[in-house]
C-alpha cells in the first residue's frame, strides 16, 4: 500500500510544475508573513503592509494553480515571475530578496515546464524509416511545388 501511494505520488507531481508551483508558495508565504508582525509593529506600519499581504496570497494561488490546473502554467509562470519583480519594489525588498528570487525562479520553472513526452526511443521504433515521396498533384490555379 505505501508503494503504491509513493507511485501515484510521484505520478501526479510528475505530471504538472510542481517544483515551480512550490517555489512561488514559498515566495508567497514568505512575502505575506513579514509584514504581519506583532500588532504594535503593524500599527507604525500602516496601510504599507498591504500590498505585501496581497502579493503574497496572489502568489500562492498561482502556485496552487500550476499544480491544479497544469494547462494554464504559463500565465501563471509569467504573473508570479511580474509579481515577485513588483514586490521587490512594493514590499521590503521582496521580502528581503528572498521572497522576489524564490518568486522568480518558481515562476520560470512554471513556464519553461512541459508535460511528460513519450520516450524517444519508443517514438524511433514506431516511427518509419522514411517518410513516403510527395505525390505530385494538379493545382488548378497553375501553382508549381
């Protein structure tokens, strides 16, 4: 029973950017949580620690929905890589850069993720030797191959 749950483990986070939807929750969670310190902190603080809260948690549902919903890995990839640029600006150095650089790498990983391929190797056993000559045809319009 446990390998099975290793196998069906490793098969769903094989099939979708889970490195990338990981580093972007951790970006997240790292820039939201600074800002909420101690009340008394927050109260000197003002409105400057909402942006960082917001980031945060947009950045975590990008992540979230890079593993939940792979086809759209791309704009998610883009978004948190834009967002953790921003708070760079917008929210103590992107939490101190470690926030903005944790949000940048998972942000690539997410877009430059591709689905699971077919081995090369079975691709070149199935596929034809060569392909088969063009066959000539009429065009009516006079146009030459």
């Amino acid at each position: 029973m446990l390998l099975s749950l290793r196998r069906r483990w490793r098969r769903w986070r094989r099939s979708r950017p889970f490195w990338g939807g990981l580093f972007a929750i951790l970006a997240g969670s790292w820039i939201c949580v600074l800002p909420l310190a101690p009340l008394k902190i927050m109260l000197q603080q003002g409105v400057a620690g909402i942006p960082s809260v917001l980031m945060g948690i947009v950045m975590i549902v990008l992540g979230l929905t890079a593993w939940f919903s792979p086809a759209q890995r791309s704009l998610a990839g883009v978004l948190t890589t834009l967002i953790a640029t921003a708070a760079l600006v917008l929210s103590n150095l992107g939490g101190f850069l470690i926030g903005t650089l944790l949000g940048i790498l998972g942000g690539g990983l997410m877009f430059a993720w591709q689905p699971h391929a077919v081995r090369r190797a079975q691709n070149a056993e199935s596929a034809p030797a060569a392909p088969p000559p063009p066959t000539p045809h009429h065009d009516p319009q006079g146009a030459q191959p």
